[in-house]
C-alpha cells in the first residue's frame, strides 16, 4: 500500500519542477530587466548568495538579487545598533544599506525569483518554511530538527498569510511548524495562490 507522505512528496516535488520552469519563463522579462537595473545603478555582482540551512541541516547557497550596497556586511559590523536590531529579528526595518533599486526589488520580492532556481536544483521547494541562516537556528530552540524535516520554501504560512502585520520572532517560528504539521498539496497550492495578490499588492514585501 502507497504511503501517503511518500506520494505527496513525489508529487510536490513534480509541482516544483513544473512550477519553477513555468515561473521562469513567465518572468524572465522581469529577470532581464532586474538583472539591467541592478548592474547599472550600483557597483557589486547582480546575484547575492546567501548560505541558508536546509532539509537535514545542509547548508546551501540561497540566490537573490543583490539588493544592498556592496561593502553591506561591513557596515553592520560597524555600527553597533544596528546589529542588535538585526540579532532581534534576522531582518531590518527600514535597513538603511538598501540601495534604491534594492527598496523596489524587495516591496515587490523581485529580489527573490531568483530561488526558483534553487527549486530546480532541490534544494528548496516552491512551498515551506522560510530558509533561515545558522545563526537563526537557536531561535528554533527545539524546533529546529522539525524545521529541518522539510525542504525550505519560495512562499509559506507565514509569507502568504502574515507578512504584511507585524509579527515576532516566535509567532514566525509557529507559523513555519504549523506549516509542517498541516502541509498537504491542497494547503501548498492555496498558499501559492494567497501569495500573488500578497507580492503584486506589495504587503509580500520582506
């Protein structure tokens, strides 16, 4: 008799393939011309790869488009408050090493079409958590073998549904493990739909 965690996971795996190579080529104009922007308006590689934990605690290199100034690191290393606030949430308000064309890509999360090639490649999947840095792992305190049970995803509970409100740290962290304990393909295409209107009315913004 089939198992039914077993058929979901080769199905999902299917829809991310599907899913990746259709959304490539549906956007790739909007990749063009990201790629233009960012190459033109400030010095730096067009793509940021960031080391991201995933499923089994791999790490591997998550792809954006550069969104910051290029000595960005730099600065948060020198300006003491503004690492504390980045310790706190793993994210900036208001971060102000964004460059112009940076601000735009992320309010629309242009910035992260690039990750669909990380689906392809099976390292995240279209639908899951969010793919944190190893630094975050000890937010998950003993969540993070469950975290750890499930690839990371382009969208998920807490982007699609909760992004635009102002949420903590921990209200994060259940959403991603209520995400694994409820994940089914009707709860992962419903969340792929909910996060259209979410990026294309700008409350998907990071």
């Amino acid at each position: 008799m089939p198992n039914p965690r077993s058929s979901y996971e080769l199905t999902k795996r299917v829809i991310d393939v599907v899913g990746a190579l259709f959304g490539l080529l549906l956007v790739a104009p909007v990749l063009v011309v990201a790629t233009i922007l960012v190459k033109l308006t400030s010095r730096g590689p067009v793509l940021f790869r960031h080391t991201r934990v995933g499923r089994g605690g791999k790490t591997f290199s998550c792809l954006k488009f550069r969104t910051m100034v290029e000595d960005a690191e730099a600065i948060l290393r020198r300006n003491p408050a503004l690492q504390e606030k980045f310790r706190q949430h793993f994210k900036l308000v208001d971060d102000p090493r964004l460059t112009p064309v940076g601000k735009f890509l992320r309010k629309t999360s242009i910035d992260e079409l690039p990750q669909l090639f990380n689906v392809l490649r099976g390292e995240m999947s279209l639908v899951g958590p969010r793919p944190i840095v190893r630094e975050e792992v000890y937010k998950y305190d003993g969540y993070h073998e469950k975290l750890f049970s499930v690839k990371p995803g382009l969208t998920g509970l807490w982007q699609a549904t909760a992004r635009h409100r102002t949420v903590t740290y921990q209200d994060r962290v259940m959403l991603d493990m209520e995400y694994i304990d409820k994940r089914s393909l009707r709860l992962d295409l419903k969340l792929i739909l909910l996060t259209i209107p979410a990026v294309i009315s700008g409350s998907g913004a990071h």
